[in-house]
C-alpha cells in the first residue's frame, strides 16, 4: 500500500495563518519600558508578522540565513519568532545576560547576518559591535524614541513592506527556524537548531491537557525570557490556540511582576523557580501587618503556573499551593527543545494524600510523548526504574538535537546508538517520574557514597529562615569530597549550622550527609538563565 496520508510539510507558517484567519480579535498586550501597556490584536499580529517576512526577504535574506534578536518579551520579538521563519530564514535568540565577548563570539559562530534589537539594548550593541559586525542591525523602538539613521527603523521597514503580497519562502519540514545556543555553564556554547518539524511536534505534545493544557480561554504570562530555549516553546503553542498574552518587557522584579498580574490575571505564568521564589516570598511579605505593600497585589486563585530550569523545591510549591496555585514541574534543556519531563497528577496518584502530590510535584516528572528516557549507570547498564538506582538520563526523539551547529558529534554528547547524554544523573521510578538528583558535573562523591546536592538544597530551603541555599562539593583528605551549604538567610532572621543540622536530620538524612560546612553568603550566584552557578561557589570556596 502505498497511497496513506497528504505528504504536507508541518509548518510554523501554518500557524500564522491559523492565527491571522481564527483568532485576529484575540489580543497580545506587552509592557513597554515606561511600564505602560500596549495592545495588539493577533490581526495586528499577523498582517506586522508577514509584513517583516515580506522586508527581510526585501533585504536579500536567504534560506537557512541566520537573524539574531537581542530583544525582551514583547510583541516585535514574538513577530520575530514566526516573521523570520516565513521568509525563510534562522530566528537566532541572543541571551542578552551573557557578556558582550560571549554575546559577539555566540553571533560570530551562528554566522548572523541581521540583528533585530530592542533600542533600550543599543548601550549593550554599543559594547558587542567591534567584536561583530552585523550587515544590518534593525532597531525595535520599544521605548517610543526615535531611531538613529545608522540604524533601520523596525516599524519603518514593517510599515514600508506589503503584507498581502508575500509569499512563503519554499520549505520543507526539516528546514531551520530557529537556533539557540547552551549557557555554557559546562564549556563553549554551542548552538541547537529547530526545525519547522521538530516546533510543531513539540509545540503539540507539550500542549497537551496535562501539560501546559493550553485553551483558547487562557491568559498567558510567559516570565521565561524569550531568549532562553525559545521560552520553553510557548509562543508558538500561544499562537497556536490564540491564547491572550501578556509580555512583561524588561521589568522582572517581583514588584512589577506582581503589579502586572494585578492588571492582567493570568490563568497560566511560566517562569525559572529563582524568580518565582522571589515573587512569593514579596508577596507573602507584603500581607503582614503594617507592610507598606499590604492589600497591594493579588494572587490570581486557580491559576496554573509552569516552573523548570533548574531543580523546584517542594517548600516553594507549598508557598503557591497556599495561595491556591499549582505549579507543574517540568525538565529539559535547550538541546531538547525543551519540554521532556513534567510532573503531572497521574491516575495512579487519584487518592494521594497532599504530601505525595508534593513529593511528585517536586520531582521533574514523567517523560512526555515521542520521547524516549533512559538512565545509563556507570556500568553502560540501563538502571531499573525502582526509584533508587542513578545514572545519567540520556534521550531520543524527534525534538532533541541530533548534532550542535558546526561542531563535530562528540561521544561525550551523544552515544554510539545515537542518544543525546544529558549530564543530569537521576533516578526513575515505578511510575516514571524522573528524579534529578545532580547535573554529572555537581556531584558529590563521599567515602564512595554519593550524596545529592539537590536534595540537601531543597532540604534546607524548607527551613523558615533560609531564602535560598546551594550545596557544593570540597576536597576532603579523608572523604575525598564533602557537602559544602552555601545559606542566604531570609531578611532578619538568624539560624545556626547546629539548627540547620538538627532540621535535615529530622528530613531523614543520615549523619554522613550533612554538610561538612556552612557558609552564609548575601545571594548565591547566578548564571544568565537564573540558575545557580555553582562553578563560581566551587571558585571561591576551592581553600
Ligand atoms: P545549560 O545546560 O547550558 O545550563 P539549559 O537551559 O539547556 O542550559 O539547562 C538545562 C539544564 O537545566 C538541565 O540539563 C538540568 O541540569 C537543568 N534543569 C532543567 N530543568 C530542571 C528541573 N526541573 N530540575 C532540575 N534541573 C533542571
């Protein structure tokens, strides 16, 4: 047999089109720098999408070219996300955290030939451009100013182009969109690339009614910073379902995004837990007595939250689980695009006490569909999944990167069979909810025993006063390696090592894995994705 199905591309520009024909009275809003808010309809949307698809093509882009964006979360930057994928080019995010050297090196490796920039980012284009030259560099006025004539004028290019004319650039499913390199926390970034394939199936899996269980009806807060792993993929399930959006521009800070969702409730946020546990330990603050915040803010009841990147404390979806908000957990990296675990209520759990949903709610949860999860001990053996036995998670799917831009595929990154090595060691168990235990690189090794930091972690981010604490490994004569607990305190509290010591006793760790030390330090250090940097800890407490 061979007649079956219409042998059609999956396409992102197929869901421009839905967007531009369904949803044009749905709207888009996004916080300018002044803080005001501007509003989009997804008609607006669409005719500005096709009509910056329609200049780049103007301006000589080919298929394959690479765009960059160095840009916040807004309206032109999600115009960019589809707009250059129609005219046939590469949507290539720069992290606009990492330093003008790695921001120029990172441009200069991708090769980009445009670069699309908020005008608020020009002081950081000023400190990158002898280090790379863009051909063109189109300037986004976000904040209202007028645009410099060295520069091209966004929205005098889009008003210049004619939407109704253009016409898709010729692809085929496995064509590029998009490209995003890896923070580098553990060497050289290097950079992944998305198909128009490998977004759509992604986009449809993590949609799903357990997952992001996206509906037309929603109101969408994404905090994920569009320049990091694509903001886990929701701008293109957004646009998909035409949910409302509210982009929150550069203002982060709990305050802002606490007014914000004051303003414009959303049913569903997303967002690193670095941030939320800033948002809620502010808000929390703010309903004591004689707060000067008090009555300032509300909690939008029943709202769904999405929170990965880095390991999520149980103490943390406690604090929003008061305030009658669910947090799924979920786990990916930028080569997997990102969405492979998340932890959801499973059937099995209908019935589970509140502490059981906790303990899963803070594991990274179950592999999502097309991808494939398994865990390789230091034997080469594949561990059974009983919830004990650790290895490395490694992944094969149809959304998880095959190979990096321009770098020969190394067996430190992928096995001879073709699987991408993770780094993560975890455990899996019955159920298959995945167990981050460490990245590879973090692990503690003590008298031959392992000891997780990230379970110490979340242990003593449990405790009243601790804002937040990351554990790492010292050198240790006799042990080879101990846990040391770097603690920030809460503003105004005071605790011991003894107190610490007594309260991770009490959450079942044996005496061999308390930490060898305490050190109290005022913020633990973060790389340009938020999450704790623990080589700069390793750094300063080497002696
Ligand atoms: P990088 O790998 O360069 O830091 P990514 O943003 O791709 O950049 O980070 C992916 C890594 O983040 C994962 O390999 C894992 O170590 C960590 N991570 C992501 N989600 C979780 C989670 N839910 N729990 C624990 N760690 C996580």
């Amino acid at each position: 047999m061979q007649a079956t199905m219409m042998n059609l591309p999956l396409s992102l520009n197929h869901l421009l089109e839905r967007a531009g024909t369904l949803f044009s009275g749905n709207e888009i809003v996004s916080r300018l720098p002044d803080k005001t808010l501007r509003r989009h309809s997804y008609g607006e949307f669409y005719r500005r999408t096709r009509s910056l698809a329609s200049a780049l093509q103007g301006l000589g882009l080919q298929k394959g070219d690479r765009v960059a964006t160095l840009c916040w979360n807004h309206h032109a930057h999600l115009e960019c996300y589809f707009g250059i994928p129609a005219a046939g080019g590469v949507m290539h995010t720069l992290n606009l955290r990492l330093s003008p050297d790695e921001i120029g090196w990172i441009a200069g490796n991708a090769k980009d030939r445009f670069l699309v920039i908020d005008d608020v980012l020009l002081p950081l284009y000023r400190q990158i451009e002898h280090l790379y030259k863009f051909e063109k560099v189109i300037v986004f006025s976000f904040s209202g100013a007028r645009v410099a004539p060295e520069f091209t004028d966004y929205d005098a290019l889009l008003a210049a182009a004619s939407p109704d004319t253009f016409t898709y650039a010729p692809h085929d499913e496995n064509d590029p969109v998009a490209m995003c390199y890896t923070s580098g926390t553990t060497g050289r970034p290097k950079g992944v690339v998305y198909s128009h394939r490998s977004t759509i199936l992604h986009t449809l899996v993590a949609s799903l009614g357990d997952f992001w269980g996206l509906r037309g009806t929603d109101v969408v807060l994404p905090v994920t910073p569009m320049f990091h792993a694509n903001c886990w993929g929701m701008p293109y399930g957004a646009v998909m379902m035409g949910v409302k959006l509210v982009f929150p521009g550069p203002h982060l800070h709990p305050d802002d995004l606490l007014d914000l969702i004051k303003q414009e409730p959303p049913t569903l946020a997303l967002g690193v837990p670095t941030i939320w546990m800033s948002l809620i330990q502010t808000y929390d603050a703010a309903q004591a007595d004689g707060s000067p915040n008090k009555g300032r803010w509300a909690l939008p009841s029943g709202m769904k939250s999405l929170v990965g990147g880095a390991a999520v404390p149980e103490s943390l979806i406690r604090a929003f689980d008061r305030h009658g908000i669910w947090i799924l957990q979920g786990w990916g990296m930028t080569e997997t695009s990102p969405v492979c675990t998340i932890s959801y209520p499973r059937a099995e759990l209908r019935g589970a006490d509140a502490d059981e949903r906790y303990r899963r709610a803070a594991m990274a949860g179950v592999p999502v569909p097309l991808v494939d999860l398994r865990v390789r001990g230091d034997d080469g053996t594949d561990q059974a999944w009983d919830g004990k036995s650790v290895g490395e998670i490694q992944v094969q799917g149809p959304f998880i990167t095959a190979s990096y831009h321009e770098v020969p595929v190394d067996a430190e990154k992928f096995t001879d069979d073709g699987w991408l090595r993770t780094g993560d060691v975890a455990s899996v168990d019955e159920l298959g909810f995945v167990r981050i235990t460490d990245r590879t690189k973090d692990l503690i090794k003590s008298g031959g025993e392992w000891i997780s930091s990230v379970d110490l972690e979340n242990a003593l981010m449990a405790h009243p006063a601790v804002a937040e604490a990351a554990v790492i490994a010292i050198p240790d004569e006799k042990w080879s390696e101990r846990p040391l607990a770097c603690v920030v305190l809460k503003p105004g509290q005071v605790a011991t090592p003894q107190d610490f010591n007594t309260h991770l006793l009490k959450h079942s760790f044996a005496k061999w894995q308390l930490p060898e030390r305490y050190e109290f330090i005022d913020a633990v250090p973060r790389t340009s994705t938020g999450k704790f940097w623990k080589m700069k800890l390793r750094e300063q407490f080497k002696a």
